[in-house]
C-alpha cells in the first residue's frame, strides 16, 4: 500500500531531551516536507526537500533539524524541544516533475507533547 | 505572508454551492487545495500552476488569478461529505509553501 508513515504517533517528552520523529515513504517521492500543526495557525512548513540533495528551510525552522540521507526517510529532530514546540506534526511526500512538485500525501501526524 | 482565507467559516444544506478565497501579496509559483476532517491528516484537492494547468478532484474546480494573485476553489452541489476545514497552499519559492489560516466548511442535510 502506497503510504506515508511517522512515528512515533504520539510522544510525551520533556524539555531539553533529543528527539527524532521519523518519515518515511513508499511511493519513490522526490519531494519530503514537514508542517506543524496548531489551532487558529492552520499548517506551517518547518523544512522541505526537493530531492536528495535539495533541502530549505520552511516559514518556521526555529528549533528543528532535518536529514534527507536518502530518498524515502525524511527525519525532523528536536536537539533541545521547548513548550512551545508542543504540537501536531505532519510528514507529507509529493511526485515532482521537474522543478514542479504536485499532490502532496501526508502522513498520520505525530502529536509532540512537550512539558 | 500568510495568504488570507476568506470566508473562516461557512454553513451550508446539501446540495447548496460554495467559493472559497484565497489571496496572497506574493507573486505565486502555484496554489495547491486541500481538505481536512477533524482528527485526520490533510488530504489534496487541487493544484493550480502559472500558466493554467490544473490537477485535481473530479467535482470541485479552482481558479487562480496569476495578475491578483488570487485563487477560488468552488463547491457546488455540496453533500455530506464536503464537510472539513479548506486550506489552500501558496507556493512563494520553489517547493516552499505557506498555508492559510483554513475555512471550516459545515454541511447539513
């Protein structure tokens, strides 16, 4: 089955403790984003990556960290999460065409509690 | 940056239309749709590029105004399963995409 898979699917943590959520897709997508999640904010992009050796930063990359080693994992690591990066996070994979990409497919979401 | 959504929230019967706008102040590489049911990941709609192209959902259409910068996604004959909050995608730089705040889309037999 064509997917998008995260985990974990739910994380509780603390401040200051290194954290890695995982992405990763089936479909041979070159385009790999991840967004957060808040309510009355709607999505915000943290980092994307056109391909294996394209990666930008997104509206928010305060705080993250991404490593796209090879086509179908897309890690988002938190060196040192805060508050204020308790939310919902979504992965998300798109076939692209050139320096077009297309319908973007999101993972389950991650929702990050930190305390 | 964040393109402006309007209406935020709209309530509508079965089979009634809807439009939903979006505008942004950036000069646009695409606009790209997509619809979220509460306690679900986004799923796509529409994309629409410079110069016309569209790919998308069999029974919703868009518009993108390139000179505006400005997108409409039309809902017509609205059912059941239409209900979900609307985002629409900015695409400012290649493959960087800004999200609106959504509209909330409710339908009611």
């Amino acid at each position: 089955e064509a997917q998008v898979t995260q985990n974990p699917r739910y994380l509780i943590t603390v401040t200051g403790k290194k954290l890695t959520v995982t992405c990763s897709q089936n479909m041979n997508h070159e385009y790999m984003s991840w967004y957060r999640q808040d309510p009355g904010l709607g999505l915000r992009q943290i980092y994307y990556s056109m391909n294996v050796e394209v990666t930008d930063k997104g509206d928010v990359p305060e705080g993250y960290k991404v490593s796209r080693k090879e086509k179908r994992n897309f890690p988002l690591i938190l060196e040192s999460p805060s508050p204020n990066q308790t939310s919902l996070y979504f992965c998300a994979s798109s076939p692209s065409r050139g320096a077009m990409f297309y319908e973007q497919y999101f993972g389950p979401g991650t929702r990050l509690t930190v305390t | 940056q964040q393109p402006v959504q309007s209406p935020q929230a709209v309530i509508l019967r079965e089979g009634e239309d809807a439009v939903i706008n979006c505008s942004s102040s950036k000069a646009l590489y695409s606009v790209h749709w997509y619809r979220q049911k509460h306690g679900e990941a986004p799923v796509f709609l529409m994309i629409l590029l410079k110069g016309g192209e569209q790919k998308g959902h069999e029974k919703i259409s868009a518009s993108f105004n390139e000179k505006k910068q400005q997108s409409s996604l039309y809902l017509t004959a609205s059912q059941l399963s239409y209900s979900g909050t609307y985002f629409c995608g900015t695409e400012i730089l290649w493959g960087k995409l800004i999200f609106g705040q959504g509209t909330e889309l409710s339908v009611k037999p």
